[in-house]
C-alpha cells in the first residue's frame, strides 16, 4: 500500500513537471478569454479557456490552478474565484498529445493591491529650517502590490515637483513598502506652503480606469529668514517745513517678526519702537540722521535717513508789464494813411525799440517812416480824443 501511494506521488510529480515545460510552439494552442486579467486581491474574478479546435479531442485536457474552480464543458474550461487570496495566480490550459508532450497557454494574473498608507516628512534637516537651507522630503508608500508598477509625484500646493518611478522588482509580486525621496532648497516663499505626495498604481490598460491614487496628508512648512526691508529708504534728503507732520518708515518682513529700534538726532525728543517714526510737529531740533535698526534674531538690516528742516517759503509775483505801442505814418502827395497798434502783455516781457528814418526824394513823391513810442493808453481812449480834437477844429472853423 505504501509504495503505491509512493508511485502515485512520483507520477503526479512527473506529470507536473512535463505540464510546467509543455511545447508552448505547438500551432493549435489553448485560447484564454480574457488575454490577461488584473484583480485585485480579495476580489471575485473569472476566465475561461478555449482548449484546442481538434488537436486535444480524444486527448487529455485540464488547466492548473492556485484557488478557485473549474468547470468543462467540451473543449472549454472555465476558471471561477469568488475571492482572490493568492499573489501568484497564473492558471495554465494544457493538453496532451500522444503521451509524448503538452500543449499549454498561460493566463497572465496581476494582483493588485493600492497603499495601504502614504505619508510625507522632512527628514533633514530635523531641527529649525532657514532660508537658502536644503532639506529632504521623504514620501513613503505602505503594503503596495506589484511595487514595480508604482509611481510617486511630490507636490507644492498644486504644483508637481518631481515624479519618480519604484526600482524594486519583486519575484513573488507581494505588498512592500517603498521610500522616495525629493532634495529641495528653501526660500521665504516657502514660508506656510504646503507640500504632498501622490502614489498611483499604473496596471495598464486591463487594469481599473482610472488608476488607484491615494495620497498623503498635507505638511506646512515653517521657513525662518532674516528682516527684509519692504521699500529702500529714500536716497536724497527728506525735506520738511518747520511745524509739519514727519513720518519716515522703514518697514520689514522676517520669521519670526522683527524688531525695530531708532536712533534719533541728538536734539529730538521723539522716539518709537514700531516700524514708522512719526513727528507731529517738525523742529530745527528734528534735523540730522535717522537710523532704523530691525533685527529678528535671524538676522538683522539698517535703513537711515537725512532729514533737513526748512522754513515755509512765500511765492512773489511780479507786477504786469505793457508792451509799448508801436505807431507807423505814410505820407503822399494826395494821401494820408495812419495806423496804430497798441498791445498790453501783463507777463514780465523785454522789449528793444529802434527808430529808423528814411527820406526819399522824387519830383511827385516823398514817403517818410518813423517807429515812435506812444503813451500807454487803451484804443479805444486813443480814438476818442482824436474825435474829440476834430470836433473842436470843426466848431472853431464854423464860429
């Protein structure tokens, strides 16, 4: 009895080997429906198997599973699994021809299973992180299954840093954990922006539409930079009349918030220990140099200021001014002509006057010009009194 049941173990063990290496080349081969399947583990799945067209017929045929059923019908096996609990899980169609060899297709089965976890932290530095620093961000991925077709994305805010594909290849296909990590350099931009990770699971087009994602909870980062002046001080004097309000400013930004300390011409009385120095009242005891000191313990930066103190000017404006009239004659044997311009400009003008007299003789006409000044008079004053004189020669001609 015992060596039969030695017999049966040696002929099943033989059996096994010559299906794992059947002739795989053989023309009319077992047909798998689906091609290829994608599970996830612990879920149901299903596939059948399409033994031969006739070469099997007659002959044996079965197909190797790792869990679930089978059922045949005629040359069509079909494999069922209510739950998916094997990592490896490849079944194989084969069948026997003439005791010599197998003919044998095999279903290639991707278990899936998405990270159970993904988190992200800094890792370097552990203490205090400073501007122009450069720290580690490390993302780690929790029990997924095929590590292999892992893919990782480092974000700020909405913004992808880097993307990185696993390099670890495992035979057995089972959940691992893997670690990536990003090296970053920190700025005061940085200061309360928030960094994440993102792990999905790439299985191709078979497997689950859109790809599992599962990403990390968010961290807050805390930059400390030194004290930065928001506007450049003035380069030139800051000027003020005596009695005005003065306010100079020297306003900056740093983690953790500065402190400001001013240093005041001798004579002031002011003071102030915020960012704007305010005067009421402007002095000759005001003048002289200012200096803002800020500091925050990081870091620490000066703004200084000139400031003169002057009297309140009074404009003066000049009186008008009239532009002298110009008066010119032309005289002829049988006509006279007179014309006069008068022009009153009450903006401060130069004038120069010249006079020129020309005589010419002919034996019909004689013509002089003359450039002469007249009093300052409006025309129409000047019109007047040359009606009045011509109505007093005309009375005088008629008495």
């Amino acid at each position: 009895m015992f060596f039969r049941f030695i017999l049966l173990v040696v002929s099943s063990m033989s059996f096994l080997r010559s299906v794992s290496s059947g002739e795989e080349s053989c023309t009319d081969k077992p047909v798998f429906t689906p091609s290829t399947l994608v599970v996830r583990f612990g879920d149901p799945t299903f596939a059948s198997c399409s033994v031969c067209q006739h070469d099997c017929i007659n002959h044996l045929y079965k197909m190797e599973i790792p869990v679930g059923l089978t059922t045949t019908n005629g040359t069509t096996i079909s494999w069922t699994v209510n739950r998916m609990t094997e990592w490896q899980a490849s079944p194989i169609c084969y069948y026997t021809v003439k005791e010599k060899y197998q003919c044998c297709t095999t279903l290639p089965v991707t278990v899936y299973q998405p990270p159970d976890n993904v988190s992200i932290s800094f890792v370097d530095p552990t203490g205090p992180m400073l501007e122009g620093q450069q720290c580690t961000l490390q993302c780690t991925v929790e029990d997924v299954a095929p590590v292999e077709n892992l893919t990782v994305t480092f974000y700020r805010g909405r913004t992808v840093l880097s993307q990185q594909q696993s390099i670890i290849s495992d035979p057995e296909n089972k959940p691992m954990t893997d670690i990536f990590s990003l090296n970053i350099t920190l700025s005061k931009e940085d200061d309360g922006v928030q960094y994440w990770c993102e792990a999905k699971l790439e299985l191709g087009p078979d497997g689950p539409q859109p790809p599992p994602v599962v990403t990390s909870q968010n961290i807050t980062t805390t930059v400390y930079y030194g004290p930065q002046l928001v506007k450049s001080p003035h380069l030139g004097p800051n000027i003020v009349v005596k009695g005005d309000r003065l306010e100079l400013s020297c306003l900056a930004v740093g983690n953790p918030s500065p402190s400001y300390t001013w240093t005041l011409p001798p004579q002031s009385t002011s003071n102030s220990n915020s960012s704007i120095l305010t005067i009421n009242s402007a002095t000759f005891a005001d003048e002289g140099k200012y200096t803002c000191s800020v500091s925050n313990g990081i870091g620490n930066v000066t703004a200084e200021f000139d400031v003169v103190v002057r009297l309140e000017l009074t404009s003066t404006r000049l009186p008008p001014t009239t532009t002298p009239t110009t008066t010119t004659t032309s005289t002829t044997p049988s006509t006279t002509t007179t014309s006069t311009t008068a022009t009153t400009s009450t903006t401060p003008t130069t004038t120069t006057t010249s006079t020129t007299a020309t005589t010419s003789t002919t034996p019909t006409t004689t013509t002089t010009s003359t450039r002469a000044t007249v009093p300052n008079c409006s025309t129409s004053s000047f019109l007047l009194h040359r009606f009045i004189m011509c109505f007093m020669l005309l009375f005088s001609a008629l008495v």
